[in-house]
C-alpha cells in the first residue's frame, strides 16, 4: 500500500487586545488572521479573550477550522462569572487556572507560532515570551499598538532569535510566511512521517487485538 502524506498541523496563535483603541482599528483584520489560519488547515489559538482575539476566534470557527482557547480561570464558572470570558467560538477551553500571567506564557508554550496584532502590554508580554522561547513571532504591522512598536524595540534591545520575526501588513500573507517557516523548521520531522502511514507510531506500540 502506497503511504499518502500527512500534513502537520500547527498551532498558530493570534495575539491582541482584548479591549483599546486597536481593537477598532483591526477587528477587521483580525478577522481575516483567523479565517485565513483555518483555511490553510491549521489550528488558532488565543487566550480565550474578546477583542482581536475573540474576532480571529469567531472567523476560524466560521471558514470551519479549528479553534483553540487557553483561559485565565480554572473552569468554566470562572471563566464567564469571574473573568466575564466568551466561550462560544472554542472548540475547545483549556481552563488554565493560571490568571493571566501564567495564561500568556502557556498559551505561548503550546503555540508552534505566534502572531501579533494591535495589542497592549498583555501583548507584548506575549512576544517576548515566545521571542526568548525561539518560536516564530509574525507581526501585522499597521494594526497600531504593540504590534507598530516591535520593529523599533528589535533594534533598541538586541533581542535573541530576531531571524524568527517576520513583519507584513496583509493578513494572509503574513500568514503564509508563518506557514513557510514552520514547514522549514519541522521539515525533518515531516520526512519521516511521510516513510510512514498515518499511525506509524503503532509500530512501536500497536493496538492488542481482543480474541473472541
């Protein structure tokens, strides 16, 4: 039987305000990031916020992607009661408990890519989490606040990993970039998935088979 190639999937995280001047300026275009995330087959993930996060959320959700929320609360109580969090554009809550620091910086571990649009100080505690973590950081430039500062701090601060930040204006081409150096980065570990069939992890460990 002829193997046929399996697609990874990445977790692309859309990061921005959850409340602010950018949130009017590019709901539009945060829109568009997570429609065109779930389009090319991959998963969105956010914090599980409104604002940019919740309009990427909703886009994904509705071009049938995948959805992904990573919530400050430790349940779902919380997360509506307490933090007054939206739920319906999830496919899935990962209910932290960690508020939001500690949200950030999981949310960020468990994205393979990270995008940045509008945004505040929340924002830019994201980027520079996955910056110091070496994941690849895109950053839609002209959608206002964190995102229009990145460039100027990148030459200020000597960051690491600065080959890892793209910039572009247009949602999905900044998305597509994103895709590109993922593809590069796992190119070995796709490779040897494509010497295998999709459950080629049973060979090591196959299904028992039940007798009768």
């Amino acid at each position: 039987m002829t193997n046929s190639k399996q697609k990874l999937h990445y977790s692309i995280c859309v990061s921005g305000a959850a409340a602010g001047l950018t949130v009017k300026k590019s709901h539009e275009a945060a829109f568009e990031l997570g429609k065109a995330i779930a389009k090319t087959g991959h998963i969105l993930t956010t914090g599980a916020t409104v604002g940019l996060p919740y309009y990427a959320a909703t886009a994904a959700r509705q071009a049938g992607g995948v959805s992904i929320g990573f919530s400050p609360a430790a349940s779902l109580m919380e997360h509506v009661r307490k933090y007054k969090l939206p739920y319906d554009c999830y496919d899935f809550v990962n209910f932290t408990g960690l508020h939001y620091v500690g949200r950030d910086l999981y949310l960020v571990q468990s994205s393979d890519a990270i995008i940045t649009i509008g945004g505040r100080f929340g924002s830019l505690h994201e980027f520079t989490s996955a910056l110091e973590a070496g994941k690849p950081c895109g950053v839609l430039i002209g959608s206002g606040g964190t995102a229009d500062v990145i460039q100027s701090l990148m030459n200020l601060l000597e960051p690491p990993h600065k080959n890892l930040v793209v910039y572009d204006d247009d949602p999905d081409r900044l998305v597509a970039k994103m895709i590109n150096i993922l593809d590069e980065k796992y190119s070995d570990l796709q490779k040897d998935i494509d010497k295998h069939n999709e459950h080629w992890f049973l060979e090591t460990f196959p299904i028992p088979h039940r007798s009768g």
